[in-house]
C-alpha cells in the first residue's frame, strides 16, 4: 500500500464539487467549508487525500477531506468525511485493504494536523488562539470513522459523547409549517443580543456566545401585560447549517413554538436566504441524544428520520504518535 498524503486546498471549489453529489452525508461538512465565518485571521485550514486538481471529482478510490479551524478551543474544531462513508458503517462491513486504508488515511491526517499545528511554534505571525488547546474536537463524526480512530488508529480519548443523526427535508418542512400561527401574545423574531446569556444559560452543551451571535436563528417574543418583551423559544443553525440549540422556556412550552421557531429556520434554508452567504440546502440535520426525548419528538414531528448514528470526539493531540 503506497504511503497516504495529504494536500493543503486553498481554494474548496474542487472538493465542494466532489461533495455535493453526495448530501445529506455531506451537508456538515460542506457547509463548514463555506461559512462566511472563516475569516482570514482564523487561518482555517482544507485538508484533502488527494492534490488540487481540476479533474479531482473524476479521481477512483477512498478520498478524506477535512476541515479544520484549532483557533476554536471549546467549540468543534475538525470536521471529517471519508468516500467509504458511503459504503459502510462499522469496519467490519469493509475488506481488509478498504479497512486498512482508512487506519492509514485518519493516522495520516491527525499527524498532519499536528504538524501544521506545530510549526506555528517558529512563525512570526501565530494564528488566532495560539497556542492552540490541545484537545483536538472533532464534530459529529460518522460511526465508521469514530470507532477506526479509536479502535485502530488508538488515539488518546478526553471525550466520547454518541448522537442520533436525524435528517430534515427542507422542502417538506416548509409546507409543514407554512399555515402555523402564533397564539396572540407571540411573534417572531431573532434573539435579541442583549438576550443571548439567557441561551447559553439554558443549554446543555456549551455555547460560545460570540458564535451564538453571527449565527442564524428564529426566536418567538413573548409580551406580557406590563408590556416587558422577551424572548421564550429559540434555535439556531450552526456553522455547518445544522439545527441546533432548540429551546422552549418551562412555562411556554405545549403551544407549538419548538416547530415554529425550527421550521423557520429551514424554511428559509430551503428558499436560500440563510446567513450572508444565502445558503441553500434540501437538507437540514440535527445531532440529537437518544435520551433526549422532548428534541426527538419535535424533530420526529417535523418529518426527521434517523440517518444513523454520530460521535462527538475531543482527542489528546499532545499523546498521538
């Protein structure tokens, strides 16, 4: 087996092509790639098994790409797809020479994660954040992928959290929720900035608010009758245009708002005017624990359907070898 290698991309258009065709398996990733929120000081970085090429789209055989943005220290830090994704969910499912290429394409792309990471020790200009933690985070990684980096590649977990992968249509969902109302009293809106420690505080997962607030989102407003306006349900799309931070206050929960407040979201998801970029996508994911009933059921009654399962890594970067 010829050594792997992996390629700095400083212009996505090729990989995006390659993964398009490919949604909703390549939705995340994709639209990581394309945020407008990869601004030059971060200094993010394309990786790919394969060199930029214009034919890279024609190319035969697995293929990894990978972003990553290490100036990020508590939010997700790596996003990973590889073609065998496609045609498997656990190692056993590959051959032998598909399973051990996989084992050589993940080692290879850690060692050179960390060797990018390493020479900004000697650059006179240090990217964003630097030093970078050394917990490397990697997002919602397909199954296969998870268990090859831990089982094969033997990398030194910090974190392990599982996901279900529910997947949206868009397009139904705009039709789904496009005669809803509000119950007077409500309407809708964004969260207001001034608001946003109310989001981060009710979260289960820890939420940058600085981040928060560059990302879309729908709020419902709730006025009482000394005329106070606050916000009461919330959600978000995430860099990576996935559904995320879906909340309803206690007190106003039951009257549908979950699914306004998401609904909205894809909708305009849908009709491409999501963010500065306008993105546009048929599909929306969510990364949803299996415990968490009240989001399972919001999204079930959306039309989700469970596309698999995911694995949140945070992985010791400092013991790989």
């Amino acid at each position: 087996m010829p050594p792997v290698q992996f390629f700095r991309h400083g212009n996505p258009s090729a990989l995006l092509q390659l993964l398009r065709p490919h949604f909703p398996t390549t939705a995340a990733i994709f639209h990581r790639i394309k945020s407008p929120q990869n601004t030059p000081d971060r200094q993010t970085l394309l990786l790919a098994s394969v060199p930029p090429s214009p034919s890279i789209a024609d190319l035969d055989g697995p293929v990894t790409i990978s972003f990553v943005d290490r100036s990020r220290h508590d939010e997700s830090q790596v996003a990973v797809f590889n073609s065998l994704c496609l045609q498997a969910k656990r190692p056993e499912e590959l051959t032998v020479d598909a399973h051990q290429l996989l084992i050589a394409h993940l080692h290879q792309l850690l060692q050179s994660i960390k060797d990018v990471g390493d020479g900004y020790a000697t650059a006179e200009v240090k990217p964003l954040n630097y030093p970078f933690s050394p917990t490397l985070r990697f997002t919602a990684v397909h199954e296969l992928l998870a268990t090859v980096l831990v089982e094969d590649v033997g990398v030194s977990l910090v974190y392990r959290y599982e996901w279900d992968q529910l997947i949206f249509s868009t397009s139904d969902v705009k039709d789904m929720v496009a005669s809803r109302r509000l119950p007077d009293g409500y309407e809708l809106g964004t969260v207001p900035p001034d608001q946003i420690d109310l989001v981060t505080g009710t979260s289960k997962v820890k939420r940058q608010a600085s981040t928060l607030l560059e990302n879309p989102n729908a709020a419902v407003m709730f006025s009482d009758e000394n005329h106070s306006r606050r916000v009461v349900a919330w959600a978000y799309l995430s860099i990576d245009k996935s559904l995320t931070t879906l909340y309803v206050l206690p007190e106003h929960r039951g009257k549908g708002l979950a699914k306004i407040v998401a609904g909205s979201l894809m909708r305009d998801l849908y009709d491409g005017v999501v963010g500065p970029e306008r993105a546009q996508s048929d599909w929306c994911i969510a990364q949803v624990a299996s415990d968490n009933a009240e989001s399972q059921a919001v999204c079930k009654s959306l039309g989700a359907r469970l596309h698999g399962k995911t694995v949140s890594l945070g992985i010791d970067l400092n013991s790989f070898n």
